[in-house]
C-alpha cells in the first residue's frame, strides 16, 4: 500500500471501518510511514472537533418520514470531492493562521522601527544642544525656565524637578523634535550633561513604561506620563541616569 491509498483509507476510516484486511493494510503503512501518521492524526482531530463543536437536534419521526418521501436521493459522495472540501477547510485555516501571524509580525517591526526613530532623534538633538546649537536657549532653574517656554511651544511641558545636588538643573531650551518641538531641560552630573526632552507624545511610540538602553555609546530612557512623551539621554552610565528618572518622574 502506497501512501496515496493509505490516506483515502485513513479519510473513510474516520467514517466507517474497512475491511478487515484494508484495515491490516492500512495498519502497517502507517506504523512504517510517519508523514501518514501525522495526516491521519489531524484527520481524526478535525473530526473530533467537529463531532464535539457542532450542535445536534433531534428531529420528530414524522418529520424525518415527509423529508425522506420528499427528498430525492442524495448523490453519492466520492473520496474525490471529500479530498477537495477537507483541502479546502484546511487552506482556509492555514490562510487564517499566517493572516494572524503576518499581521502581528508586521505591527511589531513597525513599533521596533518607530522606537529606532525617536532614540536616534534623542541622540542627535541631546548633540545639537551640546554643541549650543538649539532654536533657543535659557539658563537658569526651574522658575525661571518653566516660564521661559511660554510662546514658545504649543503644550505646556509637565515638569517639576528643580534638580538636586547630585543632579543641578542648568537650564533650558527648545529644540525640533522629528515633526514638532521639545522643551528641553538640561541637567549635570559632575562634568556629564543630561537632556531631557519633553514632547507630545500624540502619534510617537514612547512607551508607558521606562525604557533604558545604550544607543551609540549614550545612556537613553524613553517613557510616556499623560499626553506627553519623555527621553532622557547623557553620557553617563546607565545606573546614574535611571537615578535622574527616577527624581524626575517622582517629582
């Protein structure tokens, strides 16, 4: 028995048994062929299921009697025509596997290539204000920064952390941000420099949570308050920098 009758016999085999010695057949293919094996295993699922999901009502006898009087007699089904229906339900499923899978993959690598976007953004702008390039700058602390950026953007940056000892505020700026502009707020630690960014987050992927990573040698953490998004960048370590977003968040 070769593996094109063996799975015809494992289809009728689902619905009434064979012969005695088609089953024997049928039998030892299958314990020597593994792929027949896996067929006919998701053949008797796919029963199984159906038989167990489908609901079923009984019909009153003198309607079954009308129905049989009424009807003409069915069609003989052929193994063919039972080939193409389970092939076609399979496709089906297939189809709607990978439209899932696909859809899914798609919308993370679109996340992934968003995040790539605002952490090079974050870089490029925190050297840009290193290097005393932003739109406009001040100096000073927080009562006098905060009231410096009236005018100047279109939202009012929710910060409240003055700085600290190990952590002065030096003062502010504003500065293009991809589509729209940030409020910048310019910490130091020893001879580091730390930039915070602060944004409307509307249409940008920061996430909910902070995110730290290294990106070219920076110190970056992204995250997302209410409507505005925050990154915060330095050439400090990691460890130092989580501690200024940890006093700016709580503050």
């Amino acid at each position: 028995m070769d593996c094109h009758e063996a799975r015809e016999l494992s289809g009728d085999n689902l619905a009434r048994p064979a012969s005695a010695e088609q089953a024997a057949d049928l039998q030892r293919h299958l314990s020597g062929c593994p792929t027949c094996r896996a067929h006919f295993a998701a053949e008797r699922a796919l029963t199984e299921v159906l038989e167990a999901k489908l609901p079923r009502y009984a019909a009153p006898l003198a309607l079954k009697r009308r129905l049989a009087a009424s009807w003409p007699a069915p069609a003989p089904v052929t193994r063919r025509a039972v080939r193409k229906v389970r092939a076609f339900a399979m496709a089906g499923a297939l189809a709607a596997a990978l439209a899932v899978v696909i859809g899914g993959t798609s919308m993370l690598v679109e996340h992934r290539s968003e995040l790539r976007q605002l952490e090079t953004e974050t870089v490029n702008d925190h050297l840009r204000v290193l290097q005393g390039a932003p739109l406009a700058q001040v100096t000073g602390g927080l009562h006098e920064v905060k009231p410096w950026f009236g005018g100047k953007l279109d939202f009012a940056p929710n910060v409240r952390f003055a700085g600290s000892p190990e952590f002065p505020l030096q003062g502010g700026a504003v500065e293009p941000f991809l589509d729209r502009r940030a409020a910048v707020f310019v910490y130091k630690r020893r001879l580091h420099t730390a930039s915070l960014f602060v944004v409307n987050a509307e249409g940008l992927a920061f996430p909910a949570r902070p995110r730290a990573q290294a990106v070219r040698g920076f110190s970056l953490i992204l995250w997302k308050e209410g409507d505005q998004g925050y990154a915060l960048v330095s050439d400090l370590g990691l460890s130092e920098l989580l501690e200024l977003q940890r006093q700016i968040a709580s503050s």
